[in-house]
C-alpha cells in the first residue's frame, strides 16, 4: 500500500524540496524571499512554538536540495547552528529523522561542533538517533563524536556519555 507519513510531513515534501526549494518553504509558512536567518516563525501550531529557522525545517524534512539552496543564500551559513527553542540544531533534526545525507551535508558545512550539544531535554544527536533506532545515523554520529574527542577546538564542549 501507500508510505505512511509522520503527522508533520506533508505527502508532496520530497518532490517539492528537490524540485522547487521556494515552494517546499512556502508549503512549511516560511518566505522564501526573506533573509534566511529572519525565518524562525511558521504559521503551523506545532512548529511555531519551537521557533525553528527555515534550515532547521529543511533538515528535518531531509530536503537536502532546499537546505544547500537556503545556505547560498545570504545570510545561510549563519543559521547552520541556529537552534529551535528546544535547543535541537539542523544537524539534531537531521539525526533524529535519519536523513544521513542532509547530516553529512551539515556536518561538513559547519555543523561538526553541534555533534555533542544537548537540547533542552539533555538528548544530543547521538541519543535522539537511538531514541528513533536510526542504526545507519548512529554509527555515523558515534564516529563524529569520536573525531570532535580526538580533534577537539578549544570551543567546542565535548559531551562524556560515560
């Protein structure tokens, strides 16, 4: 039969981030037009009370087309880090739905210190992958957290899960 889709995914999301970034954004309440950090209040009741930026929705979303598009544009490299008010990154949305390339993506585009960050809960990327049993993300982000242990800048807080 048909996929089953989560309650915050509409059926069009993949088609319309991979085809047309704009109309994937306007479908999630965002402007496309505006400054990409200014795009942090959806008109969906869910989502507005987690103020989430237009990149963090993308992430979650998987659209790995809309989040490159989003950060070209001016304004787009600074919300990579962006948190919503739970405290979850782009990069934790990514992990926490399993979308692997959109996390690679991010990791290597600036999001490789929020690998150990926790949220406002205390669950960090690597917790939120075992949470949803997203095997192929955990190995993934274990080997970035092992990676931020032995290459760790001087402002990046390292996360001990023992």
């Amino acid at each position: 039969m048909g996929e089953t889709l989560a309650p915050d995914r509409f059926p069009d999301d993949e088609a319309s981030a991979q085809h047309d970034p704009e109309a994937f954004l306007r479908s999630r309440g965002f402007d496309p037009a505006a400054d990409p950090a200014s795009l942090v209040e959806p008109q969906r009741p869910f989502f507005s009370t987690m103020r989430c930026t237009a990149l963090w929705e993308a992430s979650h979303a998987g659209a790995l087309h809309c989040v490159q598009w989003l950060f070209e544009r001016p304004g787009g490299p600074e919300t990579v880090r962006v948190p919503n008010n739970y405290g979850r990154t782009p990069l934790f949305a990514a992990c926490y739905e399993g979308h692997l390339d959109v996390a690679q993506w991010l990791y290597a585009h600036g999001a490789a210190a929020d690998v150990g960050l926790k949220d406002k809960d205390g669950f960090t990327a690597l917790t939120a992958t075992c949470r949803r049993e997203k095997q192929d993300m955990y190995f993934v982000v274990v080997r970035w957290l092992s990676n931020l242990k032995e290459n760790q800048p001087a402002a990046v807080k390292y996360v001990d899960y023992h």
